[in-house]
C-alpha cells in the first residue's frame, strides 16, 4: 500500500514555464509535509516543506499548494530553469507515527531550454 | 565543508561477502537513520536510531546491522550480501526523532556482483 503517491514518474518542461508536481496521500494522520530535490549522485536535500495547518507556502519560486480535505498537494515551480532538473519527492509525517518520513516514488523533471 | 559523510562512495562487492558502509554526522544531532534507494523502491526507510538505540525497523532481513559506537555515527553492516542488495545506502539525520526535517547524506552505491 503506497502511502504518499506521486502522479507522474516523469514531467518535462519548457524553461520560463511553471511546473506543477502533484501528490496526493492517503493516512490523514499526515500533518508534515516535505518536499526533496535530488540531482544525480548526490542524497536528497529539503526544499521546501509545509504543515498541514497551512493551505500555501512559498519560498522564492517554489510554493506548495496544500488540500486537507482532498489529502492532496502540489509543488509548482515558477519560471523554471534548466538548473531545476532533477528528481522531486514529497513525503510525509505524522506526529503519531514517531515522525518517521514516508517518501512517495518521485517524480524527474526536466526543464528544456 | 559536508555536514554527513559516508564511506565509500562506491562499493563493489561479491555474492556471499560482507561490508560495513559508514556514515558520519557532524550536525550535532541525536538521530539517524538509514534509507535505500533502487529502481525498484526508490527511497525505502530501513533503521531510526535515536540516542544511539534503535527506534525503528523496517528492514525483513536480519543481514543489516546497523553499529552505533559513536552519538554522531550510524555504520550499515550487511552479510551475506546478494546481488538484490544493490542500490545505493542512503544516510540521515534529524535533530531528534522528534524532528520532521531529515538531512541526507551523499549516499555509498553498492553494487554486488
């Protein structure tokens, strides 16, 4: 049973263009969400991340869209670069579950130029 | 200067042997843990350790040992190693387990042949 599930295995787009990485869970428990960026040969680094009291949060062009109600979220990633290219994990926590982080499968973006 | 170190960063190993990959933490935090990441699963949570004692385990097999001789390391030692043991062992910490955010290593990729 996958937990956190991410919807796309894969997205590509344009540079400039806003990519939106989507997510969604099904443990209701879940009030922590982070996002991960992973580039190739390297560990996964937190992004941004959101709790779920909030509906929004923005760091720079990165901002999540949160959705209790519909156990859902997104990542949209404005003006998206070739730099942004990588690999994205949402993930989840509950502060039930001693905390411990349930990762969704990714989702690898590419950003053209 | 890298706040988690592991060692190696590559390994190669044979069917039936046995390695200990290590992972160092100079974050001053107080728990760890261990993920694996293949195609096939693509970030498995496998131990927690909080103060140095084991808080969670998720991994079937009793061939991976996690060793904490030091607060700030978390050493994998796995036996009997398969080539389904493949995949790259990824390193965390957290201030406690308490804590959402996890700070990941770069990783030791393991290849068993």
């Amino acid at each position: 049973q996958q937990q956190v599930r991410q919807s796309s295995q894969s997205l590509t787009v344009w540079e400039g263009e806003t990519a939106i990485l989507n997510c969604s869970y099904e443990n209701s428990a879940f009030d922590y969400f982070p996002w991960y960026q992973q580039f190739p040969g390297e560990g996964p680094a937190l992004l941004i991340a959101i709790r779920s009291v909030s509906d929004k949060k923005e760091d720079g062009r990165f901002t999540i869209f949160f959705n209790k109600r519909e156990k859902n979220l997104s990542l949209h990633i404005k003006d998206s670069q070739p730099g942004d290219s990588a690999t994205y994990f949402c993930a989840a926590s509950a502060r039930t579950g001693g905390y411990k982080v349930v990762f969704g499968s990714g989702t690898r973006l590419l950003v053209s130029p | 200067d890298p706040k988690i170190i592991q060692k190696p960063k590559y390994l190669v190993a044979v069917t039936g042997s046995e390695k200990i990959l290590i992972c160092e933490q100079y974050l001053g935090h107080n728990a760890m843990y261990w993920y694996r990441q293949s195609a096939k699963k693509p970030l498995e949570f496998m131990f927690s350790y909080s103060y140095q004692k084991l808080m969670d385990n998720q991994t079937a097999s009793s061939r991976f040992q996690p060793q904490s001789s030091k607060k700030n390391h978390l050493d994998l030692q796995i036996t009997a190693l398969k080539p389904d043991d493949s995949a790259t062992y990824f390193c965390a910490s957290s201030q406690d387990r308490y804590q959402d955010t996890q700070y990941f290593g770069p990783g030791t990729r393991l290849l068993v042949l």
